[in-house]
C-alpha cells in the first residue's frame, strides 16, 4: 500500500512551533515508508521518542491557552501512544507489521492533526 504523508496548509494549527513538529513527524513517516523493513526499526523508535516530545510540548501549549478540552485531548494522546505500544510490541519483525504500522501513523497524523489539533486552534482563534 502506498502511503505518502505530504505537509499541507490544512494541517496548520496556527503555531509555528507546533507546525514545524508535525512537519518532523510527516517527514520522518516518510523516512520509514522508504526504508528497509531492518532500518525501519530504527526509526520508529526514533520516532515514538519524537511523538512523545511533541505530545509533552503541544499538551504544554493548550495548558498555557487554557484551552477547555485539554484532559480530553490528553487522554487521546495516551489511546495513541497506547495503540504504538501495541504495534510495535515485537519490532515490527514482517512487511505487514511494517504496513500496519505505517497506516496507522498515516491515520493519527492526517486525522488527529485535522480533528483534534485543529480544536485547539482555533480556539486561540476565538480567544484572541
Ligand atoms: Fe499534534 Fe494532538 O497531536
């Protein structure tokens, strides 16, 4: 299955910070769709690491905005670190895993990005 994870204007949530994380995250879904499935190893640790960073730094942010739907938003967080957890519990060890593992991620940062981040954006929009 073929997977691309393109950057568009529609994912911005108004913080360049913010922006430039999830542009990381798009990149580094890249790197993994086009790497050996030994190298991809490597780079989903690298990039759980990165997604536990980000979580840290954007649950920071709604915390400085006072943004209401903070410990729903949380919560999602720890389902998506939680179902991460889960796939890659063996090491992604077959191509399957690997496509799995890819459409997943290819899910939370199409969808989360567009649904959920998108909240606390423009809430900063409306409390400006
Ligand atoms: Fe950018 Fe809520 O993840």
């Amino acid at each position: 299955m073929a997977i691309e994870f393109v950057w568009d204007e529609k994912y911005s949530v108004n913080d360049e910070e913010i922006d430039q994380q999830h542009k990381s995250l798009f990149a580094m879904g890249n790197e993994i769709h086009f790497a050996s499935l030994k190298e991809k190893k490597g780079l989903v640790l690298q990039l759980y690491k990165y997604t536990l960073e980000h979580f840290d730094k954007e649950e920071e942010h709604m915390k400085k905005m006072d943004f209401p739907l903070l410990r729903e938003h949380t919560a999602l967080h720890g389902d998506l670190i939680s179902t991460l957890n889960d796939i890659t519990a063996d090491g992604l060890q077959t191509k399957r895993e690997a496509d799995a593992f890819e459409k997943f991620v290819y899910r939370w940062l199409s969808r989360h990005i567009q649904t959920e981040d998108r909240k606390y954006a423009d809430f900063t929009k409306t409390s400006k």
